[in-house]
C-alpha cells in the first residue's frame, strides 16, 4: 500500500433552497475540485456518492451525477451513513486507490434537503432511530442530544452559558465563510434568550438544514506526481465505528463512544496523538456534539471540555482551533455533503489557503464526522 493523497477538494455555496437540480448542485463542487487539481475527467477511474437517500426524490442518484458529470463508463459507487456519508466516502476511496484497484477516486457528497417540508424532513430524520422501538414515540435530533445534553450538565457541571460561546464562536467565523448560510455574529445574550427547542438547548444551540455538495479527488502518490500536484495533502489515519443504535444501550454521560473509538483507531494509524493536532473540523449539529467531540478526540479530559471554550482556546489563535470554518452551526447541515465540507476546510488550511480563516502553519488536521445520533462515527487525519 502506497501513500494516499487527496489533490482537489470543491463545494458549493450552502443555501437554504438552492434552485437547481442535484445534478447541478453536484456540479458546483465537481467543477471546484476539478479545477483545483487541474484534473480532466479521464483522470478520475471511479467515483463515490454519497447522500441520505430518504431526502432524495431521485432514486440512484449516484448513477445520474455520474452521467451528468462526464463520469461514465468509470465505475460508481453509493455511500450512506446518514450525516457522515461523505467521510465514509474518503475511507472507501482511500480503500479503492491504496488497493491499486483505482489511482483516482472521486468522492461527491449532496443533499438537496429543500425538495421536501421541513416537517417531512423531521420525520426521516426521526426513522433515522429504530423504527420499531424509538422512532415510533416521536424522538427527534433534538430531543436526542438535548438528553446528552442534561447528562453533561449533572456530570460535568457545564452551563447553557457555555454552550451558548459555542455558537458565539461558530458565528464569529461564519461571517468570513462566503460558503456558509449564517454570516452574521451571534451575542451570548441572544442566544441565552432564545426559544427553547428541547431542554437544555435553544434555537442557537442548533444547525440548520441546508442544500449543499462537496467533492473530494482522492489519488495515488504516482498519480499525485504524474499530474503535477504541487500540494498533496497526505491521507495519514482513518477510524470508524458504530454504536448500538437504540439509546437505551448507550452511555449517555460520557460523549459518543463511536468518536472515541474511531479517534483511538485513526491516531493509531497515523502514529499521533491528541495533542500532535494543529487544526480540527468536529460535527457540531448541536452545540452540545462539539463540547463532547473536544473530549472524545483528547484535547480535553472529561469534564474540560468547557475550559477550553471559555478560554477560547478553540478559537483560531487558540491552542487548538476547532471549527474555524464556522462549522455546521454557521455553514448550515447538507447531511450528505457535510463530511467533504469538513475535509475540505481542512485541506486548505494545511495548503496554506484558508484566507480570513487560516490557522498559523497547521501540519496535521483532523476530521470528526458522526452520523445519526452517534450511530456512525468517522475521524480522518490528513497532513501536508
């Protein structure tokens, strides 16, 4: 197995209706990553999707972005692992490229979540549980992390406060990421004033449903060399783990298991630790999901988490800067685009060309992407 680099990374605006198709949206991010890699279609030997298909109209989509795309005859594959889909995609095509199988793979991740109503889109969401011993009494995402929510609180002694300098802090960078939906700041005062969604978290505590894609090319070493990559990030560890998918055989007090265990697995891989991270993107659908990440991936001890976003240790000149894209809370949730959406903020930053948002002289980042309510857990470390 060679050295796996990822050589063009694209994503479109995320909005909240965007008025095209999937497949013009998909080509949004393509024609980015293209570009960035100075790559031609033949130069791509098979492609992932990846999306929720429960929010897709089209069946197969993955099929009619390759037609669309100028992808075809190269084989195509579909990925779902509900909001992680499109990290799974990164693993399946480092898989595919490190076999010798493909000295390319390109990853597209879209989800087109304005097609249906929100309430329709409440519902898939909510089946996203088993549908035969949770969905059924009305569970939601909400409600699911607002009670790993009131389990940190009686453990750890975290505040709403605290939660609240988390969007605080997502809000600060949105307004510099001309891809995000919410470009405007955020006062911890209004967001401690805010409606409640479900108890403990409030309107500012969650993200929103966006249309979006991202798209990731994935290659070989001696593919990377053959097309002139000047700066190849280096795929250098890969986690992944699932949990049982019913709460009522989780821990609620100690963060997501899945984040654990696949951060224990991609630091493994890449022979780092915690601490060896100069910049991280973490799955903050809920202010809540990036306090337990800081914990789950080890830049805190249980409980510390709150330390350092009160100290705005996260924060870009921070110690360890989390989220300086302005994460889901800002950037808006395209389920099956958010993963390449981190990858690529993180590509950049280790390129050097993160703009108004770049990290000083990042060499390793890493990637936190759950899927569900800490069903599917994807942690990437990438390096220059």
């Amino acid at each position: 197995m060679g050295k796996v680099a990822i050589i063009g990374v694209g994503q479109s605006a995320f909005s909240r209706a965007y008025p095209g198709s999937i497949r013009e949206l998909a080509f949004e991010a393509f024609r980015e990553a293209m570009v960035d890699a100075g790559a031609e279609t033949g130069d791509i030997g098979a492609t992932v999707v990846c999306s929720a298909p429960e929010y897709d109209k089209q069946r197969s989509p993955a099929g009619v972005l390759a037609e669309y795309l100028g992808l075809t005859p190269q084989p195509t594959f579909y990925a779902e692992t509900l909001c992680s889909s499109s990290s799974t995609g990164l693993k399946l095509a480092y898989s595919l490229v490190a076999s010798g199988l493909h000295d390319s793979v390109m990853v597209i991740g879209f989800q087109k979540m304005s097609e249906i109503s929100s309430a329709e889109s409440q519902e898939r969401m909510g089946r996203g549980a088993d549908i035969q011993w949770e969905s059924p009494f009305g569970t939601m995402m909400p409600a699911y992390y607002a009670m790993y929510a009131q389990g940190y609180m009686d453990s750890y002694g975290i505040t709403s406060e605290d939660l609240a300098l988390i969007r605080v802090k997502a809000a600060t960078y949105g307004q510099i990421n001309e891809k995000a939906v919410y470009r405007k700041g955020v006062e911890l005062q209004q967001c401690l004033d805010a409606d409640p969604v479900a108890n403990p978290l409030k309107v500012f505590d969650c993200c929103a449903n966006a249309d979006g894609a991202s798209c990731v090319i994935v290659a070989s070493e001696a593919k990377a060399k053959a097309m002139g990559i000047a700066k190849p990030v280096w795929i250098l560890g890969l986690g992944a783990a699932s949990a049982p998918v019913n709460l009522a055989g989780r821990d609620l007090f100690n963060g997501l298991r899945v984040a654990q265990m696949a951060a224990a697995e991609a630091y493994q891989m890449a022979g780092i630790s915690a601490q060896d991270v100069d910049v991280a993107e973490v799955h903050d659908c809920f202010t809540i999901a990036e306090m337990m990440a800081y914990e789950n991936l080890g830049f805190a001890e249980p409980g510390g988490g709150k330390e350092l976003i009160r100290s705005k240790e996260t924060y870009k000149e921070g110690s360890i800067p989390v989220n300086v894209d302005g994460g889901l809370l800002s950037k808006g949730h395209p389920i099956g685009a958010t993963g390449g959406s981190q990858i690529r903020t993180i590509v950049l930053q280790l390129r050097g060309e993160a703009g108004e948002m770049q990290v000083k002289d990042p060499q390793i980042g890493l990637v936190h992407n759950i899927g569900g309510v800490g069903l599917y857990g994807n942690v990437s470390i990438l390096g220059r």
